[in-house]
DNA sequence: GGCGCGCAGTGATCCATATCAAAAAAAGCA
DNA sequence: TGCTTTTTTTGATATGGATCACTGCGCGCC
C-alpha cells in the first residue's frame, strides 16, 4: 500500500465521499450503471485515500481553481454543488457542467482547462496532481471508475453541443428540466418524470442562462412561457413543477 | 494471455494502427503528451489485440454507428476520418467531433450515444463490446491510455461548449482554424502556427456548418470576411493559409 | 415597519445570424 | 469536351434572441 497508508496514518481516516456509497444509480443518458464516485473502493481503500487527502471547507462563491493556472492539484467533492466553467476576456461565460457529491474535478491537463467556483457552501478533498499516477496505480477499481464516469461526461458533454449548437431557447429550457430531473434521480433511467414532479432548482437565472448559452431575460421568458402554456408551474423560483413532462420531451427533442 | 490470445492465433496479425505508434505529439490544448492510441503497447499485445478485432473498409458517406441503436461494437480508426454527431428529428444536426488514426469510438453507454460515419474511404478495426472490460483488465496500459484520451475529449468538449453557448460566428471560424492546424500539427503546443501556413480542411461547409453550430452561408460569409480583412487566403475549397494567425488568436479569444 | 439592494420578470428595440433566392464555381459524368 | 448536378458564394429579407430600460418582488437590516 506504500505512501498512502504512510499519510493514512497521520492524518484522522476521513473517507472520501463514503456517504455517496450506497446512493447507486443508473443512468438515464446512456443506460450504464454510474455510482458514488467510491464505491468502486473498499473502506480500507478509502481510508487509505483519504489520508492522502487535504479536508477542505468553501464558502458559498469561493472560487478555487482557475482557467490557466498550472494544475497543482485535483479534487472530490463531498457535498455541495460546484459550477465548472470557462470565461472569455469581455466577461462572457459559459458554464460546461455542475459537480456534485462524488465527482472529480482537475483530472484533466498541466494547467487547469477550467474554472471552478463553489456554488453553495462546499466540502471537498484536495490531492496533489503529482500523486494521480500512483494512486491509480495502486488502486486499480478507481482507474475504472474514472474510465467510466469521464465515458459518462463525455457523452453528457455530447448532448451539451447539440443543445448548445442546434437547438433554440424553449428547447434549451425544456432539455435541461428534464436533464435535471434525472440528475436529482426524479425518474429513473431514461424516463420522464411523472406528471406534477417537483424539482428543486438551486440554480440563479444567471447559472442557468450561462449553462444554456442564453440571456437571464430568455431563460425568464422561455420559462414564463412554458408556464403560460400550462407545462409548468414555478412556485418559488428555486422551485419548478413539470405539470407536463411529456410536453416538455416533445418540446426539448423537436418531435411532436 | 487468455482469450485474444487463442483468437489471434486464428488470424492474420495486423496490429491496431500500428503505424500511429512513432508518431507521439504533444498537445497544445492541455499541454500533456497524447500519443497513437496504441504507442502504450507492446507489438506483442498490439497483435494479440488485433486479434480479436475484425477489420473493415468503408467508402466514404458510410453510416456504420447510429445513435439509440444497441452498443454492439466499439472502433478504433486506422486511417481515414470519422465525423461523430448528433440529430435532431427535423433534421438539425450538431458534429461533435471527428476521430482521425487512433481514436476510438463507441466506447460509452449500452446504446450508441451518438453516430459516426465516415468522411472519405476509412479503415477501421472493430471489437465486441462485450470484450471491452476483459479487455481493460488483460491491459491495463491500455486503460491509461483510455483514460488520458477520454480527459483529453473532455477538455476538448468543453472548449467547443464555450464557442458553442458564447462565441460569435467571426470567432468560431477563427477558433477553428486556430485548432484546427494544431490538430494537423501544424504549430506546436499551446503555440500558434508560424504566418502564411497552409491548412489543408477536407470538411465540406456543411461539415464545418454543422460543427460551429451555425449555417453553411455565415460559414461562407465569416471566411469571406477574413479573407478581405487579409487574415486568410482560401486558394482552393479544401485549402486555408493563415496569413495572420495572431490576428485570428485575437479575434477567436476576443481579445485586441 | 420601512428602506435599500440584488435578483427576476417584462416590454421595446436592435442586430447577428437564419432564411430565402439566385448567381457562380466546382465536381461529376456521358 | 460540354452538359448536368452539386456545392459554394453572394445578395435581400426575416426573425429569434440580445440588448436596453424599467418595474416588481423578496429579503436582510436598521
């Protein structure tokens, strides 16, 4: 077990994301089973990885890795929600996903190929980059599972382009509700939401717009829209009921 | 050994793009080295791999991958050009890359998650998925490199999302020159290519249409326009020269 | 309770790019 | 080679979404 269970032993034996464990779920987007980032890793393991690991609390809009920065160090979120994005010079923005309880971020690149900003309060663990390779090495089932989950956001990133390139605003809108839904696991794989789910939208219309490539005005209107049309209901505005779904899916996929 | 061994004693042991395994670059996007997909095995392994792959040839315009269909087979290119897309039912269609030598495809999820046809005649080495994941664990050199190849699509992706969701037409088609000589290694690094390189671009302006997310006339337009600003020359269809590729850096990033 | 401030919604206008139309150039093909 | 077909370029017009301007709401704070 070389250098990880030398670190393990200094530091309290904080697994990573050992919560997530049991929350295993299948995808709706390609059918695969993707689970909690660890529980690919016995508890030994991860106690071991946790020693290698730096215990981090954000606050809410901390921002802690930057676009172009040499890429010192790698992450797993605990809990919280961050938002990955990328900037322009002028101030134009585009956020290219959200990571949540058990996703790694910083993988990828010498330097950093994005931006990463806390969106709520934020606890996660901070790796140096120079031990990647070794990890790896050492803990074969993590290889894998990060085969797997980059094949995931590969294909999550492919849907992203299309949105992004080929569809309008009200489409837009009405692929990331029911994208959303199955993020918090309101449907199963591949499924639509029943009629009347309530999802829950931590995002502001700013997030939202800079993740669908549009204006907070066309995100608002696009919405209002869907509302007036009787396909949602918008209680709070971190609240959206999908009276519809099956509207929505005809809408978000250009049939009907 | 096990199973590829015994099926490649039944064939002809040609290795998979064996031809790609000199030619290591490093890549300007994220300043890591990618190498041909297979330069991280061995000619022993290259051939047992080989073995199990049955080999085929397209003419060019040949669907051979279609999104939503079961995920019987993964690829990997040995020469020639794939373009990967998505569809909308109306017809809009969004490429989100294109797989040259050594790239695989079809790696992710139970159904294809998108579809590849070929560009121009391609030569390909098709393998059961079913095999993948023995695969993986008989060569665990070859899972590294899938790892590295799938962050380094990821990063890919993310670049493409932000000149999707944010750049305008002008940038987009600077961007994609600018990334495109990288691809033909044309420039180096992160550099840019020296004034007056010649791209040689075999994509027809719906390809590029397609890609940059926007219609084959502004893609004419936008490459008229920097044609009469003196960035450019296009002496034939199928061939750019970037007289001024800092100006085209300029405008891509926003910059000046 | 009232005040201030940031965020969200809505209306009016504008503009970048799509759409429609046609000419010009290139690629097949007999 | 000349004819046909397809692709590209260019022009004219339309439009979806951006921009600008303002109103309204929620919430913390005094």
């Amino acid at each position: 077990m070389s250098n990880f269970g030398r670190i393990a032993s200094l530091r309290p034996p904080v697994a990573i994301n050992l919560a997530e464990r049991s929350a295993a779920s299948s995808c709706g987007d390609c059918g695969a089973r993707h689970h909690g980032m660890c529980d690919a890793l016995s508890d030994e393991e991860l106690i071991f990885l946790s020693g290698a690991a730096q215990h981090l609390s954000l606050p809410a809009g901390k921002l802690f890795m930057e676009e172009g920065e040499p890429a010192q160090y790698f992450y797993n979120v605990n809990s919280g929600t961050v938002r990955l994005f990328k900037a322009l010079p002028d101030g134009r923005r585009q956020i290219t996903g959200f990571a949540g309880p058990g996703h790694f971020i910083g993988l990828a690149g010498e330097m950093n190929m994005i931006s990463a900003e806390a969106m709520e309060p934020v606890r996660l663990c901070r790796f140096s980059r120079a031990g990647l390779r070794s990890m790896l090495t050492e803990f074969p089932a993590l290889e894998r599972k990060l085969l797997d989950v980059a094949m995931h956001e590969i294909v999550l990133g492919q849907q992203q382009m299309l949105l992004l390139g080929r569809k309008t605003a009200l489409e837009r809108i009405s692929s990331f509700l029911l994208s959303w839904a199955q993020r918090q696991e309101i449907c199963g794989p591949g499924k639509l939401p029943r009629p009347h789910a309530r999802l829950s939208l931590p995002l502001s219309r700013t997030d939202l717009a800079d993740y669908l490539g549009l204006t907070i005005e066309t995100v608002s209107r696009s919405l209002s829209h869907l509302k007036k049309q009787g396909l949602i209901e918008i209680p709070s505005i971190h609240e959206i009921v999908l009276l519809r779904p099956q509207a929505l899916a005809d809408i978000a996929e250009a049939a009907g």
